[in-house]
C-alpha cells in the first residue's frame, strides 16, 4: 500500500544532543579519504577563522541518519524498511559543524510521492547547536521499493 500523503509535514521531537568530539571528525575524515588539516589540526582551522576543527560536509550525516529513524520506525507511516534504498543526500548550511558543538536535529517529512509504484520519501533534518543556532538543514531521500522489484 502506498504512503499517505497525509503524513507530510509531521514533525518528530528533537533528538538528544550529539556531542561532536575531535577524534570523531579526525575518523570521519580518515573514513572519506579526506586529509585536509582543518579537520585534525586545531591551529589550522584557527589559521582559518574556526575556534576549533571543523567536520567534513558529510559528517552530519551520522547524526541526521539516527534522527530520521523516528520516520522509519513510526508506525502509523507504515514505510517497511526492508525495501528501503537511500537515494539522495543534501546539506545546506549556515556554519560548519565544529568539534564541541552539541548538536540536535528536528527531523520533518518534507514530501511523499509515488514514482512507478515505489514510494519516495524526502525527509529534513534542522541540525541546531545548543544555543539553538541553525547549523545545517540535511535533506534525505529514501525510495521503498515496489514490492515487485522487491522481488516479491
């Protein structure tokens, strides 16, 4: 059965805050490939401007990720996961994410449609710090394939 339409616009509680540590932007970094010092030398994000390393782009990912389980699992969506493909990602961001920060994302589903039978789900992430200042807005797409093409 199709998604409900319905649904867009709801909105999940905050997640708990995600304190951002140095040595998780350095492994997230070393994970991507991404050797760039201001994300491992605290002197070269401050050459830059930064009061501490800065996150890779992608890096809140790991927290937005977490937070858009409250769409997947809730049950009154009905979005079976076992047919579920991430099928695009976006941030738009105010500042970087910086080691420190602590970090809550209010997750909110942005649009339902059905292409060919499978369901696409876009899903927001509003990544604020704990001050309440906008960090990043995280943009998710999650297909549920057909059942179909599911092989089923």
């Amino acid at each position: 059965m199709p998604l409900d339409p319905a649904f867009i616009g709801r909105t999940y509680p905050p997640t708990e805050p995600y304190e951002v540590g140095r040595e998780k932007i350095r492994e997230f970094a070393a994970a991507v490939g991404d050797d760039n010092p201001v994300y491992s030398d605290p002197e070269a994000a401050k050459a830059l401007g930064h009061p501490d390393v800065i996150a890779p782009p992608t890096f809140p990912f790991v927290i937005t990720y977490r937070a858009a389980a409250q769409v997947v699992e809730d049950p009154e969506l009905g979005l079976d996961f076992t047919r579920v493909v991430h099928g695009d990602q976006k941030f738009a961001y105010t500042r970087p994410v910086r080691a420190g920060d602590r970090l809550s994302v209010v997750v909110t589903i942005d649009a339902i449609k059905s292409l060919a039978g499978n369901d696409v789900l876009t899903v927001r992430g509003e990544v604020s710090d704990g001050s309440g200042e906008h960090v990043v807005t995280s943009l998710m797409t999650l297909v549920a394939r057909a059942a179909d093409e599911a092989g089923e």
